[in-house]
C-alpha cells in the first residue's frame, strides 16, 4: 500500500453554525447527498479501499446511522475525538498515530473537486517530498456568493503562497494574518531559487500528502495543534536548514537530536535515507541548478511542493455562502466530481403543472403538489411542497414541509422545517425543526432556537 | 579458429545459429571485397548513413583501413596478440553484416546489389538485430525475404529496360496490380524456402549457393549506365507495389489476418524506405531526373506521413491487443486516447520503430494510490526516472536495485506459490512498468538479469525469510561489487593513465569519469580538463559543478567548439551506456562525434565503463537501437518567451528528433577502462564469457 488515507470530518463547521447546530457538518447535505461522500468517492474512485474517518464524538452515532460506508463501497475505520477536546488536525493525527503506517493522504470532508488525486502522487514520487499539498484558485464566484442570513460581505481569510514555478517547490505558505506589511523572504533561499511566485490568490484545498516520517516528527512535537496553521509553515521553512549533525553518523549526535528539544535539528533525524543514498547521489548525472556549487536539491532532504490546479473544479463547502453555492453547482457538475456516480434517486415531478429544470435535484419520497415553480434548487427527501410554492436558489434539507403559496428564494431550510402559508422568505436560514408562522415576510434572517445557538 | 572462438562464447542453439550465420556472411564479406560491385555498397551504406546522419559513416572506412587499429590498440594492451586482434576484426566485421536475412537470402544477394542498401535498413529497421531474441524474429524474417524476392523479380522484369521506361510503368496501374500479386506469391515462397534454408545445414549448401550466385554475378556483368537503370527500374518497381499495395490493402484490410497485414505493412514501408535510397543515388547520377522526382517525392512524403499516422494507430492496437493479457499498465495506458495521439504524431522517419517519447502524466493515470499491483517504490523510481531525477546509467542501476531490494523486503509469498517463480514474474511486471517510463538501461537489464537468475536457482526448499534475506545480501553484493567497487577500479586504472600538464576533453557528465577526474586531483595530478556539452539536456553542467568544486581547473565549451579545442588536449575520457560485444561504445549522443574529431587530431579516446555494462547484443548503427527523448525538450529551452515553436506539433514540415545515443565504432577508441583493466573494445565477448561461467559455477 502507498498510502493511507486519512478523512478529516471532525470540523465544527465554525462558519456556517447556523447549520451545523443541528446536523454534524461532515453530513451535511450536498446534492441530497452528504457532503462527507464527495472526498471518499475521490478516495474511492483511487483505489482506496479503506479509509481512517475522523469525527468528533457527538456525532459518531449520526454518522454510522447515515451508513456511508456502503453508500460508498469502502471500509472505513471511524475514530471519534472525546468532545471535551477541541483539537486541531494536527491532534486529531497525533491520536491515531498507531493506525499510520504508511505515508498519508489527508483530506478535508467539504471538499468537492474533479481533481486526478495521481497529479499530485506525481510530484510527491518525483521529487521524494516530505509533503504535497493541493493548491486551487480560488474562484471568486463561490467566494463572493451571498450567503443567507448574512449581513455585510464575510472577510475571507487569504493565504499566501511562494512557489518555484518550474519545480513547484514551496517556499512559504502562511495565512495572510501572519504577515504584517512585508513578506519576508531569506536572502539564501532567493539565491538558491531565484524565481518565486507569491500568489495570494490560491486556495488551500486541505488535500495532503504527507511522508510517515513527518506524522513521526509531529507525535514528537506537541506543541504543534494544527496542520494548516503550525505544520505546514514551520516544515516548509526548515527545507531550507540543514541539520547541524547532518553527515555526522555519531551515535552521540544522533541522540542528542533526537531528545532535543530543538526542532530544528529534530526534523532532520526524522527523514530516513536509503542504505545506498550516498553512492546513488554520487553517481546521478542530474544537473538541476544552474550557477550553483550545492548538490542536487541543494542538499535539501526536506522538500515540500505544491500542486497548482490549472482547470477543473475544487470548491470548500466550508462556509455558508459556498455551501449554498456548491448546492446551486452540483446538478451540472456533478458527473465532472464524482467521476459519473449514480445520481441520488430524485423523484419525478409528479404533477405535470409543476415546473422544475434539469438545474434541480428532488429526493426520494418527496411530495410536490400542483404549480410549485423550482429553480436551481437542492430538495431533500420526504418533504411536502404544498401548492403554488415557488422556490428559487433553495437548499431544502429532508422532512420539510412548504405551506402552499409561499416563496423562498436562496434559502436553506435545516432537516424538519416547517414554512406556514403565504410566508415570503429571502435569504433566510431556517434552522432545525424551526417552524415559520404564517403569512411572515422575513429577509436575510435566521431562524434557530435562541439557546442552541449561544451555546456553540 | 574462428568458429572455435565465437563457439566457446556461445553455449545455447540460438546462438549457434547466429554463429553459424556469422560465418556465412563472412565469406559474403569476401565476395563483395572481390566482386566488382563493391563500390556501389560502399556508396550505398555511405548515402543510407548521411541520411540518417549518424556516426556509421565511419563503418566505411573502418571497413578500409581496419588493419591500422589493432595495431595501435596492442601498443597499449600487450596482453592480447596480433592475431587475435585480427581474429576479433574479423568477428566484428562479421557481426557487422550479420542478420538472418544474409542466410536466406545470399543467393539473390550479390547479383543485387542495388538493394543492398535496402538490407541494411531493413536490419536497421530495428528486428533480426538481436540475436538473442530467436523467437521474434521468424516473422520478421519472412518479411524481409519477401521483399528480398519481390526485388530479384522486379530487377529480373526490368533489368534491361530503360529508365524512360520505368517511368511509363509508373503510370501503368495495371501492372501495379498484377505486381501486388507477385509480391504476394513471393512473399508465400520466399517463406517456404525460408523454413527449408534455415534449418538446412548451411556450410555445404550455403557454399553452393554463394558459388551459384557469383557465377551469375560475373556473367551479368553490366555497364555503368546498365546499372543505373537497373536501379532506377528496381525503385520504381518499388514505388509501384507500393501504390498497388495500399490500394490492395484499403480492399482487403477486413480479409486479412493480423500477422499478413502487418507484413505488408512493413513491406511498404521497406519500399518507401527503398525508394528514398535510390533517390539519394540517383541525385549523384542524373541531376534533372532527381529534381522531378523531388516533387513527386515531396507528394508522396506527404501521403506517407497521414498514412503513417494511421498505420502508427493501427499499430499500436494490435500490439495493445497482443500484450493486453500480460501487461495490464501497458493497456490501459494506451487505452488513453491522447497517448496513441502522442505516439502516432510526427514520428521521424527512421526511427518510427522506437518507442516514441510520452509524457509520464498519463503513465500513473490509472493506477491506484492505495492497493495498486505495483509496489511504491516501482511507481517512484519510474517517476523519477522518467523525470530526470536519477539519471546517468549507473545511478538508475543504483536506484533499481534499492527499490528492489525495498520489494523483496516487503515480499510475503501469496499462498499455494512459489516465491522463485511469483518474485520473478513480479519483477517482470516491475521491469514492464519501468520500460514504459523510460526504456530501460542496459545497466539495469543486465542486473536484474544477475538477479533473476539468482532467484531461479533459489534451491526451494529453505523459508521466505532465508530466501530474502539471502536476495539483499545479493543486492547489496552487486551493488558494492558491480558498481561502487567497480567505479574505484576504474578511477585508479583511469588515474594511471593521467599525467600531469595532460588536457583532459571530457563529454558531458558521466559518473565513472567523474570519479576517475576527481580520485586523479586528489592524487596530486597536475592537469586540466575540458568539459564538452551539448544541448538540449547541458548535463556538463553537473559535470562541471563537481569539478570545480573540487577546484580542479576547467574549460567548458559546447559541443561545436570541439574541433577548436581539441588542438590542446591530450586525451579525451567519454563515459559509456554500454559496450555491445562487437566492441561498438554506446553512449550519449555526440560522444561518435568527438571521438571522431578526436581521431582526426591524434588524440587518443579512453572509454570508462564497469564490465557489467556490457552487452551481448550487436549493433552497427544508433538506428536500430536508440532511445528517444522528449523532443520538446529541443526547443522549451530556447530564449524564454519567444517560443516560436511552440506548436512545433502543429507544422506539418517540422519534425524534431532527440536522440539519447549514439555508437562510436571501436576503431575510434583507444581503449576501455573496466574495474577489470585497460582493454581493447574487442575483448567483450571474452569478458562476457569469463562472466557467464563465473556466474554458472555460482
């Protein structure tokens, strides 16, 4: 086996709570489907026959209750986090380090991509990385899409990204956060890869590949919480340090990395090199520099690369506007994410007066009545659509009931909602088992039971 | 004696066979030296190598003045004498000329000898050239002969015909058809008499044959005019069944088995291939002529390449359906429609037989990340090579067995197997994959060779774990052994024939030399090198790095600035691919060209290259055997952002070759410094037999 693969679902979902309060935001639906299904039909679509599941301990019974497992086909190995933790990925990593024996794929759970997983595998074999990661640009409709029962436009949070172009080696990913004017830059490192781009406009797809040495180097680091923030920035700056003890085969050397507390000199005496690794670096012909004096990679036994989607689609439900807009997406794409699945059963319009385009999906045993108008709208199963409601831009979660003539344009409606008659909804987010009186007028309003809501 | 040297060599019937062969050709040899014809295949080798301008031109005039090498090459090896020197030219010269075609076919052969070029390509055209391989080769055989009778025919039918005529017959389609037909028919006996001839005992009968045939030759001896139309007439004979033969084959495509279709595939492109040889003479003869066949020659180049794309296309599904049971990466990397696009576009013309360059995003396509049938470290050496990453012979060697050494580790024997039998059918499938990444190196061939055959002869009774760790202990042998030992032989034996104030013109970047320039500095040795290098790849570089980091003192030229440097160098050290039992050196593209500059100024040329480099296959040419490198690579690295041909794919007239490597014939070459010593190119029969009983005592 190559790789591992790890599913990280154990996300809280902390921008888009609204939804989350209710349903754990791994099973959220996308496409009547949840969301948690997109990145294993990847996996599996890769040949991944099992898979480590990570969720927090609350949701443990929801998520072997909505049997994933054979929606998709796949041993899964679910782990739960005690909920009195609030660990980052990096934790959550460091608690299964027994299941790990090989290198890992992390993946987030919101990711819906059409991504060739073997693009990334390629650079991560080419070049012996420690660690690949999957860059995407952001594209901007999914970003700027109005999010319900949102005021004001919601501050994205950019990364920057310095990348050797040709080679696609990394040189800093950092938060935007973590800079204040400038970005610095070493001058050695400039030296040794003279052309960088610093992009701010990629995305972070959380989809890596990481060496099993390095998961060894973070159950020795605990200071280190989470993968995005810590790993990835710290690992990625000390490609360029080499290790002090580095060529020095003292035992004595050797111990005192690895009880030091200095991780600097800890993460070299982590990666592992083969028995003939010398002879074979003196015998490569390989020229891959020009007017430099250092040996292949500069040395470098750390070497961490990025992989720049050029076409194709990576979304990140991981807010609520992106949420909805993926939810508006999926008809068309998805044969293009999940490799021409089987769509989700989707009932029929019933009656031939209602309306409905191919930009819609209906779930099963869902009850539409005449002259309902759907429009680019996700409706769950067993929901009750009375007459004369017309829905623009929905997201209809399963067990809805819509009283007759209402209008809800770019709604999301949790599971067991209720719409009474008449109501007129936009841009609102109806929480949970909620109930809209009739006759209301609400705009870019949520609706959620008041103490549930303070206490996430 | 001869046959005594080459028979001790040779243990298996196969090789026998080619024993055998080698000695028939060798008398042909001789009647072609007597014969009067000999002049026109000097003239014709010499044309079919200007067109592929490559090094082979040289084999002429090794064929002339070969007496002057041995005697230059004993001064430096006194070990060895005179006579076998001479004995092992003749060896050389033999193998030279050696292929299947010449037994079967010598009967025709010497009266015409107008499609002796034709022979020549036909070997060069990539089968019957590996003689190791006697199961490939009958179809190909039966092919070739045919068109070897289709020739005779035709030369027959237009010996006394004249030039004007032929052109009028050009035009005659009906005779077209009727000579499909007797090309068919021919095609039917020559295979026939094919099966009768190969297995005849050949000292004999072959004898009679050759006496029969020089008998004819000398009785039809022509005029220079005659000859000329004589070929003219067997060319246009050619073009004509071409015409007919596609024709017949757009009819008859759905009625025609796979093994005919192919045949006559190839025999149009023989023809084709033919035609172009009769053209290039016939510019030297009559110039008006030529011109107009020019333009129909610019007509038909442009039919030949759409329907090249088509055969290419054909092609490769047939071949696709051939191994689809065994290689399971192999179809589905070709059931890719963009690979067979790739593969199929602007092939080079000569060299249409080669695996045509692919990019390796498609190679891992379709295997999985998780559970896939190939073990990691196979899918990361293939990357990497493939890549560019490990490169240089040696350290894909080095690399290879590493990761083989990492399988055999995590090997668990399935259930109700063997593990002789399933590693080594494993390992077949590993070297599969890897050969789609990149041909595989000769280095590598024969170590996994070295291996295999250790692992058959596992006696089976003792447990996995034994068995395993027995193979590391192999691979770890070898690799210290063959390699890292090896390069330090080298490096002292290469030192001994450094001096100081010598000018040392190196080639590009080869690991043994390397080692050897760097173990001579630290010696004391007062020189200076020249490193070479060449486009598009500049691995001097490397080359360079290491040397002046090692503070040695350097000059670094490119490869045209050759003849202007070699004035003041003393001695010029090339790295090797491999070294083909025939004593021809493989290395990387360019090396022939120095050392026949090199020749030109006295200059001594001293090949490094490890014993188990060496090959037992036989080439004369880099044609037949070659490896073809990513033509982008030619022109991505012009001036940046002015790619002009970029869409070089694009422009119908534009075809671009990069070619890994070339073969410098062993007259060029002083000497080869093995771990073993300083020998001449010669002796790699005699070092692979002393190998090959080694290893059978083992």
């Amino acid at each position: 086996m190559e790789f591992q693969a790890v599913v990280m679902a154990a996300g809280r979902g902390s921008r888009m709570t609204e939804l989350t309060t209710g349903c754990p935001k791994c099973l959220l639906p996308v496409g009547n489907v949840p969301m948690i299904w997109y990145p294993l039909n990847l996996l599996k679509r890769n040949g991944f026959q099992e898979a480590i599941v990570i969720v927090p301990e609350m949701a443990k019974n929801e998520v072997s209750e909505a049997r994933i497992d054979t929606k998709v086909d796949m041993k899964l190995d679910i782990v739960t986090i005690p909920s009195s933790e609030d660990w980052g990925t990096a934790e959550s990593i460091r608690y299964i380090k027994d299941k790990i024996k090989v290198d890992v794929l992390i993946i987030s759970c919101d990711l819906i991509t059409d991504f060739e997983l073997h693009q990334l595998a390629d650079v991560y074999r080419t070049h012996s990385a420690s660690l690949a990661m999957l860059l995407a640009p952001v594209s901007l409709s999914l970003v700027n899409a109005p999010a319900p029962g949102q005021k004001g436009k919601h501050k994205r949070v950019r990364d920057i990204v310095g990348i050797e172009s040709h080679t696609g080696r990394l040189m800093f990913v950092n938060s935007e956060a973590d800079f204040e004017e400038n970005v610095p830059l070493r001058k050695f490192i400039l030296t040794r890869h003279p052309v960088v781009q610093v992009h701010s406009d990629l995305m972070d797809a959380h989809l890596y590949l990481m060496s099993k040495w390095l998961v060894d180097y973070l159950v020795e680091n605990e200071n280190i919480t989470t993968i995005k923030g810590e790993l990835l920035p710290s690992v990625v700056k000390k490609q360029f340090y080499h290790s002090k003890t580095e060529g020095k085969n003292d035992i004595t050397n050797m111990k005192a990395s690895v009880t030091s507390v200095d991780p600097k000199k800890d993460i070299h005496s982590h990666k592992k090199t083969g028995e003939w690794y010398d002879l074979l670096s003196e015998l490569s012909t390989r020229s891959n520099q020009w007017g430099s004096l250092d040996d292949c990679y500069h040395g470098d036994q750390v070497r961490c690369y990025g992989y720049i989607m050029k076409d194709g689609l990576c979304v990140r439900a991981n807010t609520l506007g992106s949420y909805a807009e993926v939810n508006r997406l999926i008809p068309k794409i998805w044969d293009s994410v999940t490799g021409n699945s089987e769509r989700p059963i989707s009932a029929s319009l019933s009656r031939s007066k209602s309306q409905g385009g191919d930009d819609s999906m209906i779930g099963e045993g869902t009850n539409i009545a005449d002259k309902v108008t759907i429009k680019k709208s996700i409706i769950g199963n067993h929901c009750q659509l009375k007459e004369k409601v017309k829905l623009l831009n929905c997201v209809i979660m399963d067990h809805v009931t819509v009283e007759e003539g209402s209008t809800l344009q770019s709604c999301i409606l949790c599971s067991n909602a209720f719409v009474g008659k008449g109501s007129e909804l936009k841009d609102c987010i109806v929480g949970q088992q909620q109930r809209v009186m009739d006759l209301s007028k609400l705009s870019n309003d949520v609706i959620l039971e008041i103490e549930k809501f303070i206490e996430i | 004696m001869d046959k005594l040297k080459l028979g001790g060599n040779q243990g298996s019937a196969n090789k026998k066979k080619r024993n055998r062969r080698a000695k028939s050709s060798n008398f042909i040899e001789n009647d072609h030296m007597k014969g009067p014809n000999f002049k026109v295949v000097d003239k014709t080798s010499e044309s079919s190598t200007q067109a592929s301008n490559m090094c082979s031109r040289v084999q002429n005039e090794q064929s002339k003045d070969n007496k002057l090498a041995p005697a230059e090459e004993s001064t430096i090896n006194p070990n060895l004498s005179e006579s076998q020197y001479t004995l092992k030219h003749k060896k050389r010269k033999s193998k030279k000329k050696k292929s299947p075609i010449r037994t079967v076919t010598d009967k025709e052969e010497v009266s015409m000898l107008s499609a002796d070029g034709d022979i020549q390509l036909s070997k060069k055209n990539g089968f019957g050239i590996n003689l190791d391989s006697s199961g490939q080769a009958s179809e190909e055989k039966i092919v070739v002969s045919g068109l070897e009778a289709i020739k005779t025919a035709k030369t027959k039918v237009y010996d006394h015909q004249t030039l004007v005529k032929a052109e009028n017959l050009l035009k005659s389609t009906e005779l077209a058809d009727s000579l499909t037909g007797t090309l068919k028919s021919s095609i039917m006996s020559t295979h026939e008499a094919l099966k009768e001839e190969s297995w005849a005992p050949c000292t004999g009968a072959g004898k009679q044959q050759r006496l029969d045939s020089r008998a004819s030759n000398e009785e039809g001896q022509k005029t220079k005019a005659q000859l000329k139309a004589e070929r003219k007439a067997a060319f246009e004979a050619k073009r004509v069944a071409e015409v007919a033969d596609k024709r017949m084959s757009d009819k008859q495509t759905q009625q025609k088995s796979k093994a005919t279709l192919r045949a006559e595939r190839r025999a149009v492109q023989e023809a084709q291939r033919a035609a172009k040889e009769g053209k290039h003479q016939l510019e030297n003869v009559c110039p008006v002529a030529s011109v107009k066949m020019q333009e129909v020659f610019l007509k038909q180049d442009h039919k030949e390449g759409m329907k090249d794309a088509e055969q290419g296309a054909e092609f490769s599904v047939s071949k696709n359906e051939k191994s689809a049971g065994v290689k399971k990466v192999h179809k589905k990397t070709s059931d890719d429609p963009r690979v067979s696009q790739q593969e199929v576009r602007k092939k080079v013309r000569l060299f249409r037989h080669l695996p045509q360059y692919h990019h390796n995003y498609l190679l891992t396509r379709n295997l999985r990340l998780a559970g896939s049938d190939l073990h990691p470290s196979i899918i990361g050496l293939g990357l990497q090579i493939s890549q560019g990453v490990v490169r240089g012979s040696n350290a894909r060697c080095v690399a290879l067995l590493t990761a083989l050494k990492e399988i055999i580790q995590d090997y668990i024997t399935p259930p109700h197997k063997e593990l002789s039998r399933d590693l080594e059918a494993k390992i077949r499938n590993y070297m599969n994959f890897l050969n789609q990444c990149r041909p595989v190196a000769v280095s590598m061939a024969n170590a996994v060779k070295h291996l295999t055959r250790f692992i058959t002869k596992m006696p089976s009774n003792i447990n996995d774990s034994e068995a395993k760790l027995r193979l590391c202990e192999q691979i770890d042998t070898f690799i210290k052994e063959e390699i890292k030992l090896a390069k330090q032989a080298i490096s002292q034996n290469a030192g001994e024939n450094i001096r100081n104030h010598d000018v040392v013109l190196t080639y590009t970047c080869s690991s043994s030399v390397k080692g050897a320039l760097c173990d001579a500095y630290d010696e004391g040795k007062n020189f200076r090198v020249v490193v070479v290098d060449a486009r598009p790849r500049l691995d001097g570089r490397e080359m360079l790095r290491c040397l002046v980091k090692k503070g040695i003192q350097c000059s670094y030229v490119l490869i045209n600035a050759v003849p202007y440097i070699m004035q003041e160098v003393t001695k010029v050290m090339l790295g090797a691919h491999s070294l083909q039992a025939n004593g021809y050196v493989m290395s990387r593209v360019g090396c022939s060209q120095i050392a026949l500059i090199a020749r030109a100024y006295n200059v001594p040329v001293l090949v490094c290259c490890e014993t188990y480099k060496f090959s037992e296959h036989v080439h004369t040419d880099s044609i037949v055997y070659n490896e073809l490198a990513d033509p982008n690579e030619l022109v991505t690295e012009l001036p940046p952002n002015k790619q002009t041909l970029e869409n070089w794919q694009d422009i119908p007239s534009l075809y671009l070759l990069n070619l890994e490597y070339d073969l410098t014939p062993p007259d060029l070459v002083a000497m080869v410094i093995t771990d073993i010593g300083n020998l001449p190119c010669t002796s790699v029969p005699v070092v692979l037999r002393v190998k090959h009983a080694g290893s059978q005592e083992v």
